[in-house]
C-alpha cells in the first residue's frame, strides 16, 4: 500500500504566500497575498531572494495563525536549487525544527504527506509545509546564463516566481487532508531536458491510478484533479494515459502551470517549478475549499528528477508524483 | 542496477514525438534569414567606413570591424537587449560575431555574485571556451598540414 | 548602384549562413554553444581546402561576420604562418584571431564590470 490514510484527518488552518512579478500579473494574481514588483526583492542575488520569499512567506504564515514560534514543531521545506539552500537559509531564523525535503517539483506534495504523517500519529501538533522557486536562479542552475541570446523551444517551460507555506495542525477544522499516496520514480526514458511535461507525466498517471486503486476511488468523486506542472503538453499526455489505464479525469483536471499565467507565447507551456504547485494551492485552491466552492480535490505535484550533471551525462529524466487529497 | 537503456519505451517515446507541438518551420527560418543578414550589412556598412577613412591593410580592416561587432554585441547583452533578440532570430543572432560576444559577456555579468575571480573570470568562458580550444586546436592542425606539405612541394 | 549590390550579396550570404543554424536548431534541438563550435570547424576546413576565400571575395562581411568567418581567420593565419615555418604554423591561427579574443575578453570584462544581471519577464 502506497496510500496513506489519515485516521486524525489533518487540517490545513493557515496558509501564506509570495509571488514574483509575472506571476502577480497572472489569471491568478488577485489571490496572492504579497506581490513583489523587483523579483531580486531588495537582495544581491536572485537565489538570496528566493531565500526571502520562502522566509517571508513561512514567517507571514506564522503571524496571521496568531500562533507563538514555539508551538510551531517542525518546518518542511523544499526548493530546487542545490543542496536546497533556499529553505535552509530561509528556516535558519527561525527557532524550530526542519526537516529538508526534496523532490524536484513535488516536493510541495512530499512536504504535506510528510507533515500530515506527524500530525496523523500524534507527534507534532503544528507543522509548516513550504516550498519555493525563482525563476533566475533556477536558470541559471539548470539552463543558460539570463543574458544568453538563446531560443526557448516550443516544449519549454516558466519556473515560476514565488513561494507558498501552509500550515498544518492538529486542530479539527476545515479543510484536512484525508489521505496521500507516496509515488513511485517512473523512467520512460526522455531525456530532453526542455520538455519535463512528457518526463513527469508517466509518474504522474502511475500515482493517480495507484490512489484511485488502493482508494477505490473514481475520478467523478473529485471536484479537481490538480496536476503540479505538467503545462499544457504534459497535462495531455497525462490525460491519455490515464484514459488508457481506463481512468478518464478530463472533467476534473486542471493543472497549476497552466492557471498560473495567462498562457501567451513566451511561456509556451506554462509554468514549471517546486514554487508553481505551492502558490496556487496556498492561494487559490486554499481560498476556494475555504469558501467550500471546492469540496474535495487531489493535489499531484509532479517533479522531474534530473541535475544538470545527469542531464550533460546523457542519463534519461526519472520522474516522480505524489498525490494528496483534501477535502473541507 | 539497470542502465539508462533498459528503461527506453520506444511506444512512448514515438507517442510523444507524434502529439509533440512543433516549432513554427518557415517563420523562424524568415526570422533567423532577416536578422542574421542585417547583422552582417551592419558589419559591412562599418567595413566600407573604415575602408573609405582610414587607409588599412584589408586584413587590419576586418579586425576592427570584428572588434566593433563585439563591442556592439557585448553592449547590447549589458543592457539586456540581445537575449530577446536570441529569441525572435534564434540562429540569426546565434551565429554572427555578436552571438560569440553574447555567449562571452552573458555568463560574465551573471556571475558577479559569485566573485571576480570564480565568478565572472572563469565562468566568461562556460560556452565561449569550447570555441576558443576548438579553434585554436584545429588552427595549428591546419597550420601544420601545411607546414608539412610546403616542406614536402 | 554598386553599393547596393555589395549589401544585397552580404545580406543573402550572411541570412542564409544564419538560416543553416536555425535548420539544425529546429531538426536537430542542437544548444548554441554546439552550433558556435560546428561553424567554426566548418569555417576552419573550409578555409584550409580552399573555398571559403572566394566566399569572402563574394560577400565581404556577410561571410566574415558570422562565426564561420573566424574559423576562416584561423585557418588563414594558419596557413600564412606555415610558410615561414613551423612555429608561423603553431602561432599563425591565434595571431589573425586575437583581435576578436582580446576584445571579446576586454569588452566582457569591463560590462560585467558595469552591468548587473537581469531577470526576464517573458
């Protein structure tokens, strides 16, 4: 059994986050709670202002809870750039435990199943899942210097701006977090480092059709079927996959990449990045199961697990999901 | 442990070649055909302003015009212009001298943050390098062809 | 009349050099850093089998300033060297070349000096 379930049912009670500039200008700009104008956010470097972001929304997350930092147990955290400096920068000021987690893009949903985990056993009573990404500095980690006059294939992606906490607790209100499925690390052998939609797809289906077995759930039994950053291409690939596996979930998917901009030429496929799935569910999905519009929703963040270094070796992109179904 | 090979799925792999968007063929090779020619006028209106000005020996002549295209190049990558040009023209603006420039200054500028020396000095020539020990290897390949054939003639 | 005829030759010769790179980059998903190395090699041969001159003679700049045409120095030097001997044969290359090493190193030093990086928003 992969899938988790929560016998305590978690519950989300806060949740904070910060967007860069593009990102605020999006269909979903109206949601976020701080909209940064200089994406550098008064810092030297593109990866001190990550830093801040996560920092920013960790600590702001904490403060509307109007709960004391030491009632706060632990602090998942995630990002993308190398040994996840960001988090661990961010979560240095703060007098509480961490845990660092990584998973590429869904780490997001790696930090929630793993918080939800201590919360379920009655280890921890106040836990803050949050991830972050910055679109410079992943570029540069990942791709091409800024400057670099190079053309973005058709197949490329947006990492996002921006970061997202949210914080869990023991305390029965809505919405909770009702189970999670750990996913598995599925290689079809892509190896275009520009096109992670067809690299994390496959995980992404595995995992879905995994929660919908060990659930003995259907796909008319949620409201969404939220992927993490599948961008447009993935998010087809992902519906004809699931199709095949005999799971149509075209009605109630959506997926965070393609929400987060007003999709335009530039960004092709949408967004990208541990940040993406963050932002859009601390905001918008958070804001709607509030309000009870959205009942019940699984979350899947996808993330491809590659390096610069596997990918100049000429290893192929694993890719992984992890899925977490909450309901208000 | 498997290899990289075993986990290839070739039905996949096909299907997503085949549902995969496509780049916009004949607009950017028009793009890449347009800027990379006005590039190179661009380097000849400065050629024929050194040739009626100064009176240079013609290889002097390109010198300076390549000097000036880097300059140009390298200008416009400060300012932040010459990425959004690499994106409209792709191989228009990949290839002309400027394109060298660019791939020279951009990583330079990106990496102040990470010092003088380990930061700008060594990462300038992260996509520059490579043509500098291509170039300079096969030129002394090249010349020593010759030096062995005008020996041999 | 002739003016004109001589920026019509560069304009034709240098467009097509850069639409040949655009043909790799859509067939063949080649980065920047490849394709500045393949023309470069490119220029070198055929600069060293003894074509690439009448390019030059045809078009001027427009087969100068792409980086096909640096490779065209490099072999060119090259191959004057080596008529004055094997270490004209070893220095030759580099020698016709450093101008645009030196400058792209100067100038790339001196804007990394004033400018700042950038973030893109699109």
């Amino acid at each position: 059994m992969r899938t988790l379930f929560y016998k305590n049912k978690p519950s989300i009670i806060m949740t904070s986050t910060v967007a860069g500039p593009k990102e605020s200008e999006g269909s979903l700009g109206k949601f976020y709670d701080v909209k940064l104008s200089d994406d550098k956010y008064g810092e030297k470097s593109f990866e001190k202002a990550e830093s801040k972001m996560l920092y920013t929304a960790i600590d702001n997350c904490i403060n509307k809870s109007k709960k004391d930092i030491s009632k706060i147990d632990s602090i998942i955290s995630g990002d993308l750039l190398d040994q996840i400096t960001s988090s661990t920068f961010a979560v240095r000021n703060f007098n509480t435990g961490f845990l660092g987690v990584y998973n590429a893009c869904a780490s997001f949903c790696e930090s929630l199943s793993i918080g939800a985990t201590m919360i379920d056993g009655g280890y921890m009573q106040n836990v803050i899942c949050a991830t972050s990404s910055h679109f410079s500095s992943a570029e540069r980690q990942y791709r091409f210097p800024l400057e670099l006059g190079s053309t973005r294939p058709p197949l490329a992606q947006w990492t996002v701006t921006g970061a997202g906490a949210c914080m869990l607790s023991n305390s029965k209100s809505n919405p909770k977090i009702v189970c999670s499925t750990v996913g598995k690390i599925v290689d079809f052998g892509v190896t275009d480092a520009n096109d992670m939609g067809a690299a994390m797809a496959p995980a992404g289906a595995e995992t879905i059709s995994t929660h919908f077995k060990e659930t003995g759930l259907k796909p008319n039994d949620y409201d969404l079927i939220v992927s993490g950053d599948l961008g447009t291409f993935g998010s087809r690939i992902l519906k004809d996959l699931l199709y095949e596996k005999g799971f149509d979930i075209e009605k109630q998917h959506v997926d965070c990449g393609e929400l987060i901009y007003n999709i335009s030429e530039s960004e092709y496929q949408g967004g990208s990045g541990a940040g993406c799935s963050s932002l859009v569910f601390c905001s918008y999905l958070f804001d709607k199961l509030k309000k009870k519009e959205l009942k019940r929703i699984l979350l899947v963040a996808t993330g491809a697990l590659l390096s610069s270094t596997s990918s100049m070796q000429g290893e192929s992109i694993p890719g992984i999901a992890h899925a977490v179904s909450v309901e208000c | 442990m498997k290899t990289k090979n075993q986990y290839i799925n070739n039905n996949y792999l096909n299907y997503v070649k085949s549902v995969a968007p496509k780049t916009n063929e004949v607009r950017s090779l028009l793009r890449a055909f347009w800027v990379g020619g006005f590039i190179c006028c661009l380097g000849q209106f400065f050629r024929i302003i050194i040739e009626n000005n100064f009176e240079l020996p013609p290889d002097m002549t390109a010198g300076y015009v390549s000097m000036i295209m880097i300059f140009l190049g390298s200008f416009l990558t400060g300012l932040g212009v010459y990425d959004r040009i690499g994106k409209y023209a792709g191989g228009g603006s990949i290839v002309p001298i400027t394109g060298f420039a660019n791939s020279v200054v951009s990583p330079a500028i990106e990496f102040k943050t990470e010092g003088y020396i380990y930061g700008v000095a060594s990462k300038m020539f992260t996509i520059a390098g490579p043509i500098i020990v291509y170039g300079v290897a096969s030129s002394v390949l090249v010349g020593l062809i010759y030096y062995i054939y005008y020996l041999v003639v | 009349m002739n003016l004109f005829l001589t920026f019509l030759k560069t304009f034709a010769v240098g467009g097509l050099i850069c639409v040949i790179a655009q043909l790799l980059i859509n067939y063949t998903k080649i980065t920047s850093a490849r394709i500045l190395v393949s023309f470069l090699l490119a220029g070198v041969f055929l600069q060293a089998i003894g074509v690439y001159q009448y390019v030059v003679d045809f078009a001027g700049s427009g087969a100068t300033v792409p980086i096909i045409g640096f490779g065209y120095l490099l072999a060119k030097g090259a191959m004057e060297g080596a008529k004055e001997g094997l270490f004209g044969a070893i220095t030759g290359g580099i020698t016709s070349a450093g101008i645009g090493i030196t400058s792209a190193i100067i100038f790339g030093y001196v804007f990394a000096l004033i400018f700042k990086s950038k973030s893109k928003k699109n």
